[in-house]
C-alpha cells in the first residue's frame, strides 16, 4: 500500500471517528491525553479524550483537522502537494539595561534612575546617552516591565521603587513594594514586575526610586547592581 493511499484511508477514519462523536469545541474538564500524536502541533488524542484537538486544546471540526494532518505530511515531503505556507512567529520585542555608576538619589523624592548600558535592544527602545533613564515604544503591543535598584548601605530608612508608563492619555504610576535598609554597610536591593500593560507607539516607560534615610540628604545606588528590562508579552 502506497503512504498517500495510507495517509488517505487514515483521514478517512479520523473524519469518520471525529464525527462520530460529534464534539466540535473543548467544554468542561477535557483535558488531552499524554499518549497523542503530534504533527505540526496537531495533536490526534488517545483514548481518554476520543476527538482531534489543537495545540491550544481546542477541538477542531474533523475536515479542518483531516486538513491540517494533510498539509503537515506534505510539507514534511512524506506525500505530494504543495503545503500551505507557515507564517512566521510575531516579533516579541524586548530591552535589558544596567546601570553601571553610581547615581545619587536625594531625600525623600521620587527620582528616574538612569540605565547607562545596554544587554539587548531589539526595537530601538533605548539610549545610553540621552534620557537614559526613559524606555520608549517603537511597537504598540502588551508589555511588562521589571526592574531591580541596589542601594549602597550607609544609612537606615526606607526605600521604594515605581514604574511610570506615560501615554498619550497620560501617565500611569505602578507603585512597587518598600523596604526598610539596615544600614550596616550591607547592600538594600528592591525588586518589582509590573502587571502587562497595552502600549501605543511612543509610549515610555521609567523607573523611579525613593528613600527617607534616617542620617543623610541622598543615598547613592550601587554601580553595577541595578537593571531594567521592558518586554512585550
């Protein structure tokens, strides 16, 4: 037996099983079997859920899945046909920065922190030298932002930490946690992650920083400690 004739009495069957049982969307608890065929992210499911379903578990009709399996095989050479071309995955957009020197934060007001080198940027998001404390959105999408500011230890006292993503509606601040330094030489290090947020181009977004030491005006952060990182989602 020929593969194509193979490969056709096989969708024949997947049609006839498929709708057999009739289902054509994933409802309740459907959960797909770890003993399944996958082609292409097709999968075909064993026993425990007797239907055909994609990779994101939804249950596809059994024409469109005969389809997919079809199309799979030939673009895999396996049998004759022009396959349908695969489109190619989104950009997912991202920049990394640090902060190398030491930046001095005064008392008691909220203040951007500058991020003078860069890991990666792959949408131009970013410059070293001017406004190096701003991220700025060349592609509207969803994005998080993440940042962590090391603050020398020399002083007692709070510290905090916010993200400020400005839009042309205006600007949204994303309050951080606080921390309490001890103030024994030891380094106080604050960390956050936003939530996802929608951004048009030319969106930016900022991190900014806050203490109330107990014995001095400014508090330095440590070089080479902090980062930034904006990526989309």
């Amino acid at each position: 037996m020929s593969l194509q004739r193979f490969v056709s009495i096989l969708a024949f069957i997947i049609l006839t099983v498929t709708a057999s049982f009739g289902q054509t969307e994933c409802v309740g608890d459907c959960q797909i079997t770890e003993s399944a065929l996958l082609i292409d992210k097709v999968k075909v499911v064993g026993a425990q859920q007797p239907a055909i379903a994609n990779s994101n578990g939804t249950l596809e009709s059994a024409t469109t899945t005969a389809n997919l399996l079809l199309d799979a095989l030939r673009r895999h050479g396996l049998i004759e046909g022009t396959a349908t071309p695969v489109p190619p995955p989104p950009v997912m957009h991202k920049v990394s920065l640090r902060s190398p020197f030491t930046q001095t934060i005064p008392n008691s007001e909220w203040t951007p922190v500058y991020f003078n080198a860069e890991y990666k940027d792959t949408d131009s998001m970013h410059s070293n030298t001017v406004n190096p404390h701003i991220v700025k959105i060349n592609t509207a999408g969803d994005y998080d932002a993440t940042a962590v500011v090391c603050f020398s230890g020399n002083d007692t006292g709070a510290r905090g930490i916010r993200f400020v993503f400005t839009t042309p509606a205006g600007a949204i601040e994303v309050q951080g946690p606080q921390v309490r330094a001890v103030g024994d030489g030891r380094l106080t290090c604050i960390g956050f992650t936003s939530p996802s947020m929608p951004l048009p181009v030319g969106a930016t977004v900022e991190v900014r920083v806050w203490h109330d030491a107990a014995k001095r005006d400014t508090v330095d952060t440590y070089p080479g400690r902090s980062s930034f990182g904006v990526g989309m989602r």
